[in-house]
C-alpha cells in the first residue's frame, strides 16, 4: 500500500505506522494512506523560518512574481497527472477545471501583481505626510515580509485551488509555507507539491507539506508567523482558540463554509431572462462539485408569489442532472469526497428537515451512470421548501456541505434583507434582478452581513463567473459565521504577510531608505539631463531644474484656439467680478504641456522611448500673464517592465525582441518665482529604454 510522502525540513518524509486510510470517491477502493506520526513539528517551522525565509526575503517583488509566473507555467505541463487524481476525489472534469486550473490561474494573477510593485524586498504602503512646517520632517508606512512562516490548514473541497490561492499570496509577499491539506483528498494536494519541488523552481524551504494530523503543529508558532484556516466554523473555533495562538498574538485568518443565500428580486417575472439565469445559477451552485463549496448557496430567497412557479422550474431543472462517474462524460455531478461526507451531509439534511420539507431528491436512493450507487459516495441533488424562514431556526443555523439548498419565500425587499442576514455572515450573496434601485437597496443594506456580493443581470450573466466563485483580484471572506477573515483581493492580500510599520526622519533620509523619492528630499542636479540615461543609470533623486518661460495672454490666446478650450476663464474680455479670478488666467493643460516643453530633451534620440501617463495632476494656484514658469523635475521611482505579448513570442521564435525598458516615475513640480512657488503638480510616468534592451 502506498503511502503517502511528507515534503518537510529539504526531505520526503513518511510519517510511522499506517495511518489514515484514504478512499477513492466513487469505487471505494483503497488509494493510500496518509500519517505524519513521529514528525517533529516544531523543526519543521524552524525549518520554514530559518531557510525559506531569508531565501525568499532576498528576493524582490518582482523576483518572486516572476517565480510565481514560472511555477504556474510549470505546472500547466502536468495537467493530465492531476485531472486523473481529481477524478478519485469525485470529481467532474469541469469540477477538476476549476480546482486544478483555477488554482494555477491564481498563481497567474498573483503574478502579475508584480507589476504593481517595486523591484524591491519591501514596499512603501499609501501616501507619505509632511509632520513640520520647514519640510524636514515626514513620515510614512513601509511593508517588510514577517520573519516566520504561513501555516495553510485547508479543506478538502479544493485540495489544489484552496493551495495555490493562498501559497501564491505569502510567496509573492515573500513568507514561505506549510500546507496542511484535509487528509480526505490530500493526495491531490501531495501530488501538486511533489512536482512543485521537483521543478525546483522555488528557493530550497519555501514550500513543505503534511499529509496527516497536524500533531501539536500550533503549539510552536509565534507571532511572526501567520495561520490560515478553511473549513468548518466549529473546527476553526477550535483552533483560533489555540492557547499559544492566543498567547503569541498569532494572526490567525479563517475562511468558515457558511450559509449563503440568493435573492429573485420582485421585479424579475418568468418571460424575463433573469428568471431563467436565476434558475441556472443556483443548479449550477448545488451540482459543481457535488454542492462542496465554501460558498455554496444553501438559502433561496423568492417573492412570495412566486414561490410555485420558481419551485417547479427549479425541480425541472435538476431533473436533468446526470450522476455518476465523473470519467463518463455524460456525467454532470460526481460523488461526495467520502462516505464520511455522505453520512454527515445526511445527518444535517435530517435536522433540516425539523422545518423543511423536501420537494426534490431522496436521502436513501440516488441513480447514477456507469457506477455503484453504494460502493461511492453518491447522493441525489436535494432540494428543500421552507414556508416559515423567520420562524425557523434551523435553515438558518444548519449546513449540508453538499448538494442541498432551502427555498424560502419572502413579502418584501426588507424582508429579504432581513433574512439574509439570518445566517450571522456569509462568504456571499447575490441578487438576481434587473432594477438599479432594487439592486442597490439590497447591497447597501445586505453587505454588512456577506464577504462579496454578485449582482446578477442579462447583461452580464454571460461573462460573469457566478456566485461561488472567488476571484484572486477581490478579497474572499466574510464576517461573522464566514469566520471573519479575508483572503486573496489584489495587493490587499500580500498586505496580511507584511509587517506594516511607521518611518520618520527627514525627506532626504527616508528617500534614501524607501528609494522613492519625498518632497522636499535633496535631489541630484549634478548630473547629466536625466532623459539621456539608460533605466539602469538612472538614481532616485536625479534632479532638473529648468530654464524659466514667461506666460504671455497671446501664449493663452493660442492654445484656446488649438484646443476648442474657451472657458470664461481663458479670455480676456471676460468680467471677472464675482469670480476666483482677477483677470485672464492660463489653461491647466496648458501650463502643464510647457512643462513638458521644459523639461523634454531637445531633438536629439535618448532613451526615453515614450509618455506613459500622468498620475495626481493637480493644479494648485492659478497661472496669469507675466508668470515666470520653471520646473522642478526628479526621478521618483523605477518599476520593473515586462515586454508584451508580441515581444513575448518573437523572443521564441528568434526574432526581433524589441527594445526592453523599465518604468520611471518623474515627480514634476511646476514652480513660478513668487513667495508661494507651487503653481501645479504631477507624477509623470515614461517607458526608459534599458542599455542591454
């Protein structure tokens, strides 16, 4: 009998004795075992701290993006190894898409975060702010990778997505990991990190994985590092309850399986298309995966008088749901993980049924294709009515982790609302409606109770990704029951791995410490014009200070007539009593294209390639005839830049790869020669070429 290997402290490990027996989902038969006995747990986070840390510390943003960006790729080549496990745990192949694939996406998407962020082993976080008078004080936030480790204890619904979209944030975020898959299906997890160190692509400690108990795994974390949890709220209770999670301040995130609800707004009638999309999403929710999802919607909220025409559509519709063997491609739904998760999804269905009635499907017979109804974990799509749902505890409170869903009626959208909130916090939610204002009523007063929102209409049903589907680029979570945490959502997920902390000093000096540059910080004027050097050369602080240009009412004149802009403003023959002004005043835009004019390179070839936009343009006083105009112009900061698509594929095909550059941000002071010099300023963005591009 196989068993399952360990990937801890730069080994493959298999723990003592047999372990737990893991059972393939839909014949029954032994697959392998899985124990983590005789680990030495605490050694594995020392491990994780003391050599996939610094290794990954070292690494840039855009290091590790590129790490991520070459891991996803990776795995893409071994597709066909993972869907034929996927397939043991009960799985369709559009379920195995969305686990296997859609975890390797999010390491794409967490990729491509990199962009966003310096080619630096820290971050600068938000806005800096002036603290004196004289300009010499400042302060502002930086991000540092904590010193310990991400301890990942996932569920066993998504053993290859649940693991990628959390390792691909603390990774990028530069904090190694320890996966601690559901042992249920861990063999697909174990599967994926086996060719994960293989690839080697990852610095030697980043990754280690447990197959097995989880041993006294939390009783030698510290505040440092950062645990995760998905899976149910009673069990995650219990381990955020840890008394050294508890006494080492541990951040501790949990992502609970919850009630999530969806709404037919009252305005959506049969003849409408909403009608039909609310029908399919929720058959869609309750089949996929066999109805396990963390998100999965158990509550069905429909105006009472539609309640009847909605039940039947519904029941035709789940009549046409095929199970069985996933490997026959007839099959729409699979299997259970389990016949443990069978005996408890019944279990649950039995207490629902105190105030439920079951209008659909059956607790003791399932028919299925090209399978043994008893030998796998099978069972019918189960559908529920309750009439009563606010004086019914239990539809509220009680959770089938299956294919099991309660419809409900309800009078009015406050009712709705109402009742949604009933479930104590949720994953999500969504309405179905074609009404702005109904839309609206149920978000603004709805959120407070869900971790995301779906507003589902004909216009973007088609695109969109549906109600149980978490995207890397928004935040998955939710409050109360959910379990409160929040995970993935962009730049804001990397930001719970980071340690956020206060800087101050003078401009100069965090300038020099942050490599952004402050206003007011000393820049660089003794050197060459900045456009004439290579992205590699250019310094944070290289600085210009231009000639000077006199603003003239004909220079206004001229650029009203080349613009169309013949605002009152701009003219001289405008009476200007009872406005701002005092008399003819320059175009914004105008003074901010002399600008360019002033600090731009002359006619000769430089290595500025392009203009590649303008951020926080402001125009802070106004501009009048007989102004002296000058710029302050100073390289503020450098982004990494990846080549295009097209560039991309000539490099592959030995041809012409274009010219490789980099991003700098230039702060533009636009300055006159009063006692109050600011007149407008601007973060300008140009694409610099490299010297080896």
């Amino acid at each position: 009998m196989i068993k399952l290997e360990n990937y801890i402290t730069g080994k493959s490990i298999t723990g003592d004795g047999d372990g737990q027996s893991l059972y393939n989902a839909v014949t029954g038969d032994l697959i392998a075992t899985a124990t983590t006995k005789g680990l030495d747990f605490k050694s594995i986070l020392e491990y994780g701290r003391n050599v996939g840390n610094p290794a990954l510390r070292k690494l840039t943003f855009y290091e590790r993006g590129n790490m991520l960006k070459a891991l996803a790729l990776h795995l893409q080549e071994h597709l066909n190894k993972f869907y034929a496990l996927s397939y043991k745990t009960g799985a369709t192949k559009a379920d195995s898409w969305v686990d296997i694939e859609g975890g390797i996406g999010n390491l794409f998407a967490n990729a491509s975060l990199r962009r966003k962020l310096p080619n630096e082993t820290f971050c600068v976080d938000g806005d800096s702010h002036n603290l004196s008078k004289g300009y010499t004080f400042m302060g502002t936030h930086i991000l540092v990778p904590k010193d310990g480790v991400a301890v990942r204890i996932n569920a066993f619904n998504f053993p290859v997505w649940g693991m990628l979209e959390k390792i691909a944030v603390n990774l990028l975020s530069g904090v190694p990991a320890i996966v601690k898959p559901a042992s249920v299906s861990c063999y697909l997890a174990q599967a994926v990190v086996k060719e994960i160190i293989t690839s080697g692509i990852l610095p030697e400690g980043s990754l280690q994985l447990i197959c097995g108990s989880a041993g006294d795994l939390l009783e030698h974390v510290n505040s440092q590092d950062v645990v995760t949890f998905t899976g149910s709220a009673s069990t995650g209770l219990m381990l955020k309850s840890n008394a050294n999670i508890l006494k080492e301040n541990v951040p501790f995130n949990m992502e609970a399986d919850s009630l999530n609800c969806i709404v037919l707004g009252n305005d959506v009638t049969p003849e409408m298309p909403e009608w039909e999309i609310f029908v399919k999403e929720i058959r869609k929710e309750m089949t996929l995966k066999a109805g396990q999802r963390c998100t999965g919607i158990r509550r069905i909220f429909v105006p009472e008088n539609k309640i009847d025409d909605i039940q039947k559509a519904l029941i035709k519709s789940l009549q046409q749901t095929i199970i069985g063997n996933p490997l026959n491609e007839k099959v729409k739904m699979g299997s259970l993980a389990g016949q443990s998760q069978r005996r408890e999804v019944k279990e649950q269905v039995q207490k629902l049924l105190a105030s439920s009635q079951m209008i659909y499907g059956s607790l003791d017979s399932v028919d299925v294709v090209d399978a043994d109804a008893n030998k796998g974990a099978f069972i019918s799509p189960i559908l529920l009515m309750n009439d009563k749902p606010f004086a019914s505890t239990e539809v509220h409170e009680v959770e089938a982790f299956g294919p099991v869903s309660t419809i409900m009626p309800y009078k009015n959208m406050d009712d709705a609302i109402e009742l949604s909130k009933k479930g104590k916090g949720s994953l999500c939610t969504s309405i179905v409606t074609a009404s702005p204002s109904i839309a609206k009523q149920y978000v603004i007063h709805a959120a407070t109770h869900h971790g995301r929102i779906l507003v589902l209409n004909n216009e973007c049903a088609k695109e969109s990704t549906g109600h149980g589907s978490p995207l890397p680029l928004l935040i998955h979570g939710g409050p109360g029951r959910a379990g409160g945490g929040e995970e993935m959502g962009g730049l804001r997920g990397i930001k719970h791995y980071l340690q956020r902390t206060a800087l101050q000093g003078s401009p100069t000096m965090l300038t020099a410490i942050t490599n952004v540059y402050q206003p007011h910080a000393k820049g660089n004027t003794k050197t060459i014009h900045p456009f004439k050097k290579y992205f590699e050369d250019l310094n944070i602080g290289d600085q210009l200070i231009s000639d000077k240009r006199i603003i003239t009412s004909e220079d206004i004149d001229k650029f009203a007539d080349l613009s169309g802009d013949h605002f009152y403003a701009h003219l001289k023959t405008t009476d200007f009593s009872g406005t701002m002004f005092t008399h003819q005043v320059a175009h914004g835009y105008f003074i901010m294209s002399i600008a360019a004019g002033l600090f731009a390179l002359g006619y000769e070839k430089n290595p500025v390639q392009l203009n590649y936009g303008i951020d926080g343009l402001r125009f802070v006083k106004p501009v009048y005839p007989g102004a002296k105009i000058y710029i302050r112009f100073t390289c503020k900061e450098k982004l990494m830049h990846d080549k295009n698509l097209q560039q991309q594929a000539d490099d592959l095909l030995n041809e012409d790869p274009g010219i490789d550059n980099g991003i700098v941000k230039w702060y533009v002071e636009i300055l006159d020669s009063t006692d109050d010099p600011v007149v407008g300023l601007a973060t300008i963005l140009t694409m610099v070429a490299k010297k080896n591009g």
